[in-house]
C-alpha cells in the first residue's frame, strides 16, 4: 500500500475535490467487479473509497424479488426501485460531503439518459465532480460467463437451481434491454469500456484522480490468475538492511523445497483445470536474498523478473535495531508509530512512493 503523501484542510487529497464514479451498462457487463477492484485501487493509493451499490439496498429493503420487478412496465416496481436508488444516491452524497470521503462509486444500471442527466444535475448541485463509467459488451461468452461465475452465486438466487437462475437472469438482462440508452450526450464525462478492455472511449475527463482513474481503467482485465507469495530464505544477516547479505544455509534449503513445492502444485493445478494455465513466473526484489532465492526457479527453467521496487524500504537510523533497541533509542517514535503505523517512517528512513510501485502493481494484478 503507498504511504498517502499529503492531505488538504479537509482531509482529501491532492485538491481534487469530491468525486463520484456513476456506472452505466446493462446487467451481467462486469460493473460491479470493476467497481469493487477501482475501489481497492484508489484505497491503496489513499484516497478515502466507497461502493454504493443500488442491488445490496434494494436487496435489504425488499429482499430478492420475482422477475416480475425487473419489468420497465410494471410502473409500482419501477417506483420502487426508483426510491431506493434515490436513496443510495443520497447516501453517497451524505458520505462524501459530511463523512470525509472523497470517491464514492454508484454501482447501478442507469440505463436512460434522463436517469443519467438527473445524476449529473444532483451531484454538480452538492459539488460534486461526476463521472459515468459505460461498461458495453456484445460477446456472449463474455457475458454467459459473467452470469455462471458470479451472478448466479449472488443472493438473488439461493438455493435455485444453476440452469434456472441462468435462464431468470438472462431474462432480466432482455427487460432492461427494451430501456437501454447508451451514452451519447458528450457534455458529460464518460468512460466507455468496450467488451472487457478491448477498446476505451474517454470523453470530456478533467482532473487528476479522474485520470488515474482511467490509467487504471486501461489495465483492468478479466483473465483468471493466480499470485502466490512467499518469503526469501533466511540471510545471513537478518537484522541489517544496509548489509544486503547473502543467504544463509537454511536460506538455501528453504529456497529449494520452496521452488520443488511451487513446481508440484503448479502442475496439479494445470493438470485439474479444462483452460489453459498460464505459465509460472517468479518475480523478485534485486536484493541478494531475494535473487538466491530465486536461484532454483532459474535452473528449473522458470523465468525469472528482477523488481527493484519490491526491494525492502530502507528503514534508515532504525536498521539492525531489536525491538527493545527500538524503544531505547526512539521512544517518541515508537509511540507514533503505533498510532499510525501506516504513515509512520523512522528517522531518515525511506517511504513508499506509489508512482514507482504503480506500473509493477498493476503489472502483477
């Protein structure tokens, strides 16, 4: 996680204001995992985040409903759902006006573009920078998929049977379709995301956190994949950053069973899914520990990615302290320390930066 490197008087960072994310699409289009995912990312580079998803309200509040709920002609129901996406909107205007957020994320269909004006009028009205997200997909495998991993698996179906929450939920999708209105009023911000990734429209986007918004946009994918992490071995100097000391024996044994274990479970796991595995990769820091831990992947022929930025921070007038050390030495320290461990750094000790962490990361995810 990056260390946040300022904060403004009101608790946001870089100047930017409040934000919200609006997303726009038909069900089953990959909305709310891109919410869900864009939320953690803008957290780790520490700006406050909330989802606020229009289906866990209107599943709180009504509990899960028949199809029959989901017509654009069933005028009650539409009025229903209506209220309750009101007062999701509300919540999240609430939140990032008097509760210290600064990005909050609207995850609901939002089909029309008379619901999308009204959005846009009630946020710019409280001050707050709008942007649609679009998500527009016409594979259907991408789509099928989308419904079998996740959807059926959502509250809405418990206890029904697979085949059966397929067909009610492909039925739900063709009711929104008959209201579908793609974003075509080019005054607003938007996002386009075509089929997954493959093609982005970006349209009238201004701001900083917008922009990271959509770098990270631009590196969202779908593809399975499985991150492993793991220890280097024992070095023969733990306790000393500045040493960059070699492995020690056990750091050697352990560099072996380790690259025999991952090598194992990596071929069961091919061996035990119809798809194609994706092929074993090791990344690790320059540090000398790191590499020689590293040493075993290489003679087994399994490449091998040197990451300068997953190097350990240089911890400064701290390294090659014991924790009473620490306490001796740093007592005013070590009480700011445990009151915010997160931005905390010892004297002349290094921070992390999440420019330099940012393209490894995202690489990785």
């Amino acid at each position: 996680m990056a260390a946040q490197l300022y904060e403004t008087t009101t608790g946001r960072l870089f100047h930017a204001g409040a934000v919200a994310i609006v997303t726009v699409g038909l069900p089953a289009r990959g909305k709310t995992h891109a919410s869900r995912s864009l939320c953690r990312y803008m957290r780790w580079l520490g700006v406050t985040t909330k989802v606020f998803s229009v289906g866990n309200y209107r599943r709180q509040r009504l509990g899960s409903l028949s199809e029959e709920w989901f017509d654009p002609h069933n005028d009650k129901a539409t009025e229903a759902r209506l209220m309750i996406a009101d007062e999701c909107l509300d919540d999240l205007m609430t939140w990032l006006n008097t509760k210290g957020g600064q990005v909050a994320i609207y995850d609901g269909n939002n089909v029309t573009e008379s619901r999308r004006k009204e959005i846009n009028d009630k946020l710019l009205a409280n001050d707050i920078h709008p942007l649609f997200l679009e998500f527009i997909c016409n594979k259907p495998d991408i789509i099928l998929s989308n419904i079998r991993s996740v959807k059926i698996s959502s509250p809405d179906y418990v206890g029904w049977d697979p085949e059966e929450a397929v067909k009610d939920y492909r039925h739900r999708i063709m009711q929104h379709e008959e209201n579908y209105e793609t974003i075509t009023d080019t005054t607003l911000p938007f996002v386009k995301n075509m089929n997954a990734g493959e093609q982005l429209i970006v349209n009238n986007v201004i701001g900083y956190l917008q922009s990271r918004i959509v770098y990270y946009l631009m590196n969202l994918h779908i593809q399975p994949r499985t991150i492993y992490f793991a220890r280097t071995g024992t070095s023969t100097n733990d306790m000393s950053y500045k040493a960059d000391a070699h492995l020690s024996e056990e750091g050697i044994e352990y560099s072996k069973i380790l690259t025999e274990f991952m090598l194992d479970h990596h071929q069961q796991k091919s061996a035990n899914h119809s798809y194609e595995s994706r092929p074993l990769t090791v990344w690790t820091s320059t540090q000398k520990k790191s590499l020689e831990t590293a040493i075993p992947f290489i003679d087994a022929g399994i490449p091998v990615r040197p990451q300068s930025v997953l190097n350990q921070l240089n911890p400064g007038e701290s390294d090659g302290l014991t924790a009473d050390e620490l306490r001796e030495k740093f007592p005013e320290e070590m009480i700011k320390r445990k009151e915010n461990p997160y931005r905390h750094r010892f004297p002349r000790a290094e921070v992390s930066l999440y420019r330099e962490h940012q393209p490894c990361y995202l690489s990785l995810y």
